[in-house]
C-alpha cells in the first residue's frame, strides 16, 4: 500500500513551462518567419517559384506580414498557458492559410474576413464545391483541431510566475510597433491603401497583410472634405437635368401605348466568349448567339467587379450604380448595409416613370439576403427558384436557365404598367468537375494555355451552349412580343480557372461583355464601361435621369472616371448610405417596398383524404411547396405536379384545416396561403 500510495504522488506531479525569456526571443521570430512563409506558400497555390519572387519584389510588405504573425504570437505572453495560446494562434494562421488556399483554387478571389459573414451561403454551396470524402475530411480535421486545442489547453505546462506587467508592456508594444508600420508604409506606399483589386492585392502584398487589413472593415469612410457645403456642391454641377432624346418607336399592338419600352437587364453566370483566351480553339463556338448579338448589336467591354465568384457584388453595382470600391475589402453590401437600409437603385428611379420592377433568379431565394435586399431596392416582385414550376437541373445541381424565359414573359405580361425585369441565371456556376469524360454533341477544347486546367474548363465550355440557348429563345420571343423592349445582357464574372490578364485579348480578368439588344430598330451606343455606370448609361439613351448617383454618372462622358468624379461618387455614396443624408435633405425618398414572391398566386382549390394519404388540388405548386398543419407542423410532402401534392398522414391524425408554404433551401418559410378546410 505505501508504494502504491507512492507512485500515485509521483503521477500527480506538475511540471511547469520554465522556457527563459531569451530562448522565446529567439521563438517567436523564427515561428512567425517559418508561419508567414508557410501561408504565403498557400497563397500562391504551393509554387515557391511565386512565393519567393513575391519576397524579391515586396521585402518591405513580407517583412511586414511576418511583424503582424509575430504579434499575434507575442499575445501568448499574456497567459500563464503560454505554450497552449502560443501553438493555438500559430495553428489558427496555418488555417488561415489552408482556407485561403482551398478557397483562391474554387473561386479566384481571395479570402477576406468578411467572409466569414458568409458562412452560411458557404455551406448552402459545400456539396457542389466538394465530394462528401472531402466534406467528411474536412469536418473531421476542424474537429481535430479543436480537439488539438482542448488538450493543449489541458496538458501543456503552465507557468508557476511570470510578470504579467512586462508580458502586457511587450504586447502593447508590438500593437503600436505594427500600427506605425502599417501608417508609414501606406503613406509611403510599399503597403495597400485601398482593394481596387483583391487579386492583385493579395499577390502584391500578401494575405497576412491583406487579410489583417480587411479585418472588421466595412462599409464606405467617411470622407476628410464631407459636409453639408460639399454635398451641395455636387449637387448644384449634376442639378441640370440631361437632354431627353426624343424616340420614336413603330406600333406593337394594343399595348404600344407605352410611352418607353420595357426593360429587361440578363446577368450570366460565368458567361463570357472564351474566343477572347489568347491561343484557344474550339471544334465549335460554345456562345454563337451571344457572339452574334455583339457582332450585330451594340456591344462593349464591361468591367466587373469581381472574379470567379461574388454574383451580388456585379448585381450590386449594376442595380445601384455605387462603386464597390469604396467599401470594405471583399464587401458584400447585400449581407451588410442593405439589410436594413434602402438605397437608389434603376428601379426606384424608374419608379417616377411608371415602371414596376420584378427580380427573377433560378437560385434559393435568401442565398444572398435576396429576398430581405430586394424591398430595400425597390424591387416590386421577386421570382426565385421556389416559385418556378418544372424545373431542371444540371448533373451538378444547378437550376438550367431554359426555363427564364417564360418566367420574364410572365413578368412581362402581367402587368399593365412597363416594366423593369432583372434576371439573374445561374446555369452555368461552378464548380466544374476535375474529370471530362466526351459525350457525344459535346465541344472539343483542341488547344489551350497550359496554365489553364483542362478538364474543368472542358466541362465549363460544354455548360456555356445551355445558357446561349436560353438568351436565343428570349430575344426570339420577345421579337414576336406586342411591347417595345430592351434586353441589356451581359456575364457577371470570369469563372475560376486561372485566367490571367495576359492570357485575355481583353487585358483583364474583371473585363465582361455586355450587349444591347431591342425589337424596335431603336438606336444605341455601347462604349467600355465600369459596370456601375451600364444602368445610368442605359437610361440616358431613353431619355430618363433619377436620383443623385444616376445624374453624376449621367453628368460624366461614358468612358471618363477621373479622380475628382471618383471624389464626388464616393461622396453621395457615404452621404447616401452611412452620412446625415445632405443630398435628400435629410429625408429619404426610398420607402422599402412590400415586394411580394412569385408571379402567380399558389392557390388550394380542393383536398381529398384517403386513408394515409391526403392529396391537395390547385395552382403554381412546386417542389418547394410543403402542406402545413394549423399547428405549424410542416408535412412531409410529396410534389406530383404543379397542380397535386400529397402528405403522409398518421393514424389518428386530425387535420381540420391546412395551409400551403414555400420553404427555401435554407428551411425557411417564404410565403403561405390561407387555410383551405377539409370537407
């Protein structure tokens, strides 16, 4: 029993982190060094070719990346568990990293950490993105690592003293030590003022630096020279209203007593004419009808926003005509300000013309926010995809734009005012198998960057025939329609396959396409245009102006965008958005709109229980349609077609009554019926 008893005190014995300060001195740097070119590495997709030209052309900026990690690892010094914190926070940039990497590879652009507010969408999108081995991977790795911080939280030594004044004035120290730098070097210019670019900014100036940068900052700066005097010195050169050009449009029918045609604006996923990569060759061209629409219509390059990814943000400008620029790096203004404020857009500014505006989108009405964002646009309708009925799907999982069109005749046609239709496809998103296996019909890439991935980029450009059909039968139908209408379409982004600007005929990787195209003979200009300034564009050749933003755009020629017009853009933009609102003296026009979801009410017209099964008759049902209980129990429903649906019913199951829901991909109930009683 003694040495039992023994063996037991020596079990329990505590060793104590007794690490001297000048060995942590010698740590600490050689750590953050180590970390920064670790996650630099990943930044650069894993070529130390890159990595390294990267510390030959920018000492100054990796240097600094490497002072902000070791900061980060000085906090450590601040707890008794110093090892435990020290290895967690090395541990959280070598995540950093890995993300940064797994996320430049499927989208182009870079991770910020406003990303974070988009973890939600995220994971709506993870299954298209990933094989379930590689979801399973990587949640088994974050719950390793969790686990990894657990125990050394739990096993690794603490210290028995230490000062915790010093560790505090050594912490504090390196915070002011790395703000300095960061204020020196942006004032001396080795260091990232503003994201005009993320990609180029990341490559320039690296993640560590680039992602501290972003960290927590959103919206617009308030501007050194704002005031009430400055707002109105805009507002006094943008006053004069611009010259209406008179427009004379040939007899439709007995609607052409629109005053102006109907406008319908057509964003691509991913679209764009990849005769346009330096050195490729198609068997055939994968965008005839769009290339032909160009080539006979007014067409012009169009500078984007965003690449690879980011939908919103090209949506978000066009809508607006605001210059993301100006907000946070990586900002999402649908996840952020436009939540709950509202804010000039096309659509309220053709509000003053008689328009209603309908959005369409074959995707998940709150991917986004949408279906929150839209009221505070101005948007009157809403269309997603838990509205469309028939709808089909692509092998990854993607809505197939073909069944747009009718969706926008619908808008069109059921409403007595003009209108304004936006529509938003999605057939051709990402991701694109890694592997091509030859159907027949198909494409043939037969030449092709080496840089570029070709089995991926094979499968994007046997995805691009779907949606250039869809924009063939629009423009065809609405040839045959009784109202004057123009279609502005255009690709919201380049996909994610490793385009350079050198390998584009364009020269940028954020340059689209866009085209304008009309039923009437009416006459147009398409010059090169920053994508904020295409709706304002569009509107002054019909002879509309609106709110502030729209005048200052229309005030500027097409294809000048000089500092002092930057100046005065991001001006109204803060004033509008985050400032006292001089520009609307202080009261707001934009009332946020009771938008209403789909075009066609869903209506319950008869129900019938037979033994288990109740089956629901009526109208505009889709797969997203789920029979409701009175106590709000959602039913498992089964989707028949757009005029059946069924539930399973228990025995001994009382449903009086019942009512009919659309439930969104996220579990979210978007609109109900009334209740419909049983017989």
């Amino acid at each position: 029993m003694p040495a039992k008893s023994q063996r037991s005190k020596v079990q329990r014995k505590t060793v104590y982190d007794t690490t001297p300060l000048r060995r942590r001195m010698i740590v600490l740097p050689a750590m953050a060094l180590g970390l920064a070119l670790v996650v630099e590495l990943l930044n650069r997709g894993l070529s130390p070719a890159r990595l390294f030209a990267f510390i030959g052309s920018r000492p100054v900026a990796f240097g600094f990346s490497v002072l902000i990690i070791l900061t980060t690892l000085v906090f450590s010094e601040l707890f008794k568990r110093r090892r435990a914190v020290l290895i967690t926070a090395a541990l959280v940039w070598l995540v950093l990293g890995v993300v940064e990497y797994m996320v430049i590879k499927e989208r182009t652009q870079p991770f910020c950490s406003v990303d974070i507010l988009m973890l939600k969408d995220a994971f709506s999108l993870i299954t298209i993105y990933y094989t379930w081995a590689k979801i399973i991977a990587i949640f088994a790795a974050g719950f390793l690592a969790i686990g990894l911080v657990i125990m050394l939280f739990a096993r690794m030594p603490r210290r028995r003293r230490y000062n915790f004044p010093r560790s505090l004035t050594a912490f504090v120290g390196f915070v002011l030590l790395t703000a300095m730098v960061a204020a020196l070097g942006v004032r001396g210019e080795v260091l990232p003022s503003r994201f005009d670019s993320l990609v180029d900014a990341y490559n320039d100036f690296g993640f560590v630096t680039c992602f501290t940068f972003t960290f927590g900052r959103q919206g617009i700066v308030r501007p050194e020279e704002y005031s009430p005097e400055t707002v109105a010195e805009i507002l006094t050169d943008i006053g004069e209203e611009p010259e209406a050009e008179e427009i004379v449009y040939p007899v439709f029918g007995a609607k052409d007593n629109l005053a102006h045609p109907n406008l319908v604006f057509v964003q691509l996923e991913s679209f764009f004419d990849v005769n346009t990569i330096i050195g490729s060759e198609y068997s055939a061209d994968p965008t005839p009808w769009f290339n032909r629409m160009c080539s006979r219509f007014p067409s012009g390059l169009l500078y984007v926003p965003t690449i690879g990814g980011g939908t919103a943000n090209t949506e978000f400008e066009i809508i607006t005509g605001l210059n993301l620029d100006f907000f946070g790096a990586g900002e999402y203004p649908y996840n952020t300000i436009l939540q709950d404020t509202t804010c000039e857009s096309m659509c309220y500014n053709l509000k003053d013309y008689g328009y209603e505006a309908t959005a369409v989108h074959n995707n998940s009405a709150s991917f986004y926010g949408r279906n929150m964002v839209y009221p505070n646009l101005g948007f009157d309708r809403f269309v997603p995809l838990e509205y469309m009925e028939n709808v089909k799907y692509t092998p990854v999982g993607w809505a197939k734009d073909g069944g747009l069109t009718q969706e926008i005749l619908t808008a069109l046609r059921t409403t007595e005012a003009r209108d304004l239709v936006y529509c938003v496809a999605v057939e051709t998103h990402g991701k694109y198998a890694e592997t091509y296996e030859p159907k027949e019909g198909d494409i043939e890439v037969l030449s092709l960057p080496e840089t570029i991935p070709l089995a991926p980029f094979q499968n994007f450009v046997n995805a691009l025939p779907g949606t250039d059909e869809f924009l063939k039968r629009l423009t065809l139908a609405l040839l045959k329609f009784d109202e004057p209408t123009v279609v502005v379409a255009y690709g919201d982004h380049l996909p994610a396959m490793e385009l350079e600007n050198e390998l584009l005929t364009t020269g940028s990787i954020y340059a689209s396409r866009y085209v304008i195209w009309n039923n009437f003979g009416g006459t147009f200009e398409a010059p090169d245009l920053q994508a904020y300034r295409l709706n304002s564009h569009v509107l002054k050749q019909l002879g509309f102006s609106g709110g502030v933003v729209t005048k200052l755009h229309q005030s500027e020629e097409a294809g000048e965008a000089g500092e002092a017009y930057l100046d005065k853009l991001q001006m109204l933009e803060y004033d509008m958005l985050y400032g006292d609102r001089e520009a609307f003296a202080g009261q707001f026009p934009y009332e946020r709109t009771d938008m209403r979801l789909g075009s066609r009410d869903i209506v319950v017209t008869d129900a019938a229980r037979e033994y288990h099964r109740l089956l629901v008759t009526g109208e505009h049902f889709t797969e997203f349609s789920r029979i409701v209980a009175q106590d709000g129990t959602v039913l498992d429903t089964l989707y028949i077609d757009p005029e059946h649906i069924a539930a399973h019913l228990d025995d001994g199951v009382e449903l009086p009554a019942f009512s009919v829901a659309q439930i969104g991909k996220d579990g979210g109930e978007l609109s109900r019926t009334g209740e419909f009683e049983i017989g």
